[in-house]
C-alpha cells in the first residue's frame, strides 16, 4: 500500500510539476503584475487611436494588487479632466511573465473602460472613453425673435460707469453694452449662415462643419483635432489643443486650456457661456488681440477692451451667452 501511495505522490508531483512548465509557472496575476510603468511610445490607443506619448509628459500607470485576481489602476497624466483616474480591474495570466487586466469607470459625465497587458516590464494600454454630457450632439447657434444670432453680452463694474469708443465719444456703459450687442449680433448673425454645425461627439471632439471660406490654416483644426471634456461640478466644458499642435502653429500658450461655463435651457439645449472666472487666464490675451483691430470694428474693441481691464476688479460681472439649438 505505501508503495502505491507514494506511486500516486510522485504521479500527481509530475503532473504539477508539469502543469507549471506548460504554463509558464505563472503566479497569481494581480500580485505579479503590481509596479510603477512608465507609457512608452506607441503603447497606448485611446478609442482605437494610438497616441502620441509625448502629448501627456509623465504619464505613468500604477497598478496595485487587492487579492489575487483583483487589481486597482492608476493612470496619472493621461487622461483629460483627471490627473489620475483609478480603476478597480479584474487580473488574469496568459502565460509566463504575461498577463491582462480590465476594468471600467463611470463618472464625470464619462464612461471609461480600461484594458491592459503587462508582458514582462512593459505595459500596453487600451482605453475606450465615452461622453455621456448633455452637451454631446450636433448644435448651431440659436436664432432670437429678431432672427439675429442669440447672443447676450452682459457687464457691470462699480469701476466703470462710462466708455470711451472712439471718435472723441464717450457713452454710458449701459449704452455702450446695448450697442456692443447689437453690433455682434448683426455681425456674427451673417458669418454663421455658413455654419451648418457645431458637434461635440462622444468621443471628446469638438467638430466643425462650415461651408464658407476659411483659412488653410484653421481648416485642419475643424475635424478631430480640438478636443473637449466635461467637468460638470463646475458647469464647465474645457476646449483643449494638445502640446504638438499648439507647438506646431508657433502658440505662445501650449497646451491650451479653453474653459466655457454650461447651462441646458428647458428644451434640453446648451447655453455656453464665457465669464470672468472662465477667461481670467486669456484676459492679458484678449487685450493683445484687441490692439491689433482695424477701425472698422473700433466701437466693440473699445468697449471690449475696457471691459477686459476691468475683469479682474471686485464686482465685476461680466458674461457672453450663446443659446444653441439642435441640428435634426
């Protein structure tokens, strides 16, 4: 009997031993994938795109085990409206020194799911990243009983009580806003009868259908280039141009973070707004720009000008509205 019992030991000591050669020998998953990974280049797609790395300087991607098969991941610096997004994602082996993980999130008016390999000391990553904001859709601007462009200025300053707009005329700045409107409404009302839409697609992109004429410069950035991201504790979207594209066109400001407040109007459109909280960091920008306006547009510069200098002082209130309807 001993002998048979230490037959059948030796049988099942082999097939171990076995196993554990056909299969790389492969420890539990989520212990052994545990480490600090630096994202290399070509090793990350985002919504079926690879990235360019250098896009997301210091990203990185940390992952830590909570039992054998459980893992959480730590993704810093890659993807925008989070410095670091944590997923908890379920482990798995694939062989020796190889394995897998998955995992999804939902928040911030996102949905993400992360998937990734870790094959020795080198990290792949796949994320699929989805807007679910009110915002998303394909939108133009919304024409007023007028049917002019509905568009509203507003400004108030205890600073400022008049404005000076050219041609020795100074007006109340009451006045001044109620002409600054008029004349931006009239204006833009034609330019944007070559919109056929504004779109803010799932993916995070910000895109452009315009058939008028349009600079061979600007016309790259309609399509796929601008991208967004919703930060809806604060009511804002950010318009975001990455680091090559910004360095490409030679901007002073690279990356370029644009932040416009939301509201959704009770026909569930958006409303964008700019205010001073949200163009504080452009105001030193605006003002530069505004130098530059050629007389023809010397009245709204003016006024705009002044209202710039004045965006930093307390009480100011300042806001430029833009009512959007949907495009059937």
């Amino acid at each position: 009997m001993t002998a048979h019992i230490k037959t059948l030991l030796s049988i099942l000591t082999a097939s171990v031993c076995l196993t554990s050669l056909l299969t790389g020998c492969q420890s539990a998953p989520a212990p052994a994938m545990e480490g600090h990974y630096t994202l290399q280049a070509q090793s990350v797609q985002v919504n079926g795109t690879i990235i360019n790395i250098t896009d997301w300087p210091g990203s990185s991607v940390t992952i830590s085990a909570v039992d054998d098969e459980t893992v959480t991941v730590s993704i810093d610096s890659l993807l925008l409206g989070f410095d670091t997004l944590t997923v908890s994602a379920t482990a798995a082996g694939e062989g020796k020194d190889k394995y897998t993980f998955s995992g999804t999130y939902s928040g911030q008016d996102r949905d993400i799911s992360v998937s990734g390999t870790v094959d020795g000391s080198a990290l792949s990553l796949s994320i699929t990243d989805t807007c679910t904001s009110p915002v998303t859709g394909r939108w133009t601007v919304a024409r007023g009983e007028d049917a002019l462009a509905d568009i509203s200025i507003t400004y108030s300053s205890p600073a400022v009580t008049e404005i000076e707009v050219g041609g020795g005329i100074t007006l109340p700045v009451e006045t001044a806003v109620e002409l600054m409107n008029e004349l931006v409404r009239q204006n833009l009302t034609t330019t944007l009868d070559n919109l056929d839409y504004i779109e803010l697609d799932r993916t995070g992109y910000l895109n452009i259908s315009w058939k008028g004429d349009i600079s061979t410069e600007l016309e790259p950035l309609l399509t796929g280039v601008v991208q967004y991201w919703p930060a809806p504790d604060d009511s804002w979207i950010h318009l975001y141009l990455r680091r090559t594209i910004t360095d490409a066109v030679g901007s002073p400001v690279s990356p370029i973070d644009f932040a416009l407040a939301y509201s959704i109007d009770g026909s569930g459109s958006p409303v964008l707004e700019i205010n001073q909280d949200t163009f504080a960091p452009w105001t030193g920008v605006l003002i530069l720009a505004l130098s530059s306006m050629d007389e023809s547009t010397a009245p709204i510069a003016a006024i705009l000008k002044e209202i710039a200098q004045s965006l930093t002082l307390p009480e100011t209130a300042f806001s430029i509205s833009v009512n959007l309807s949907p495009v059937q």
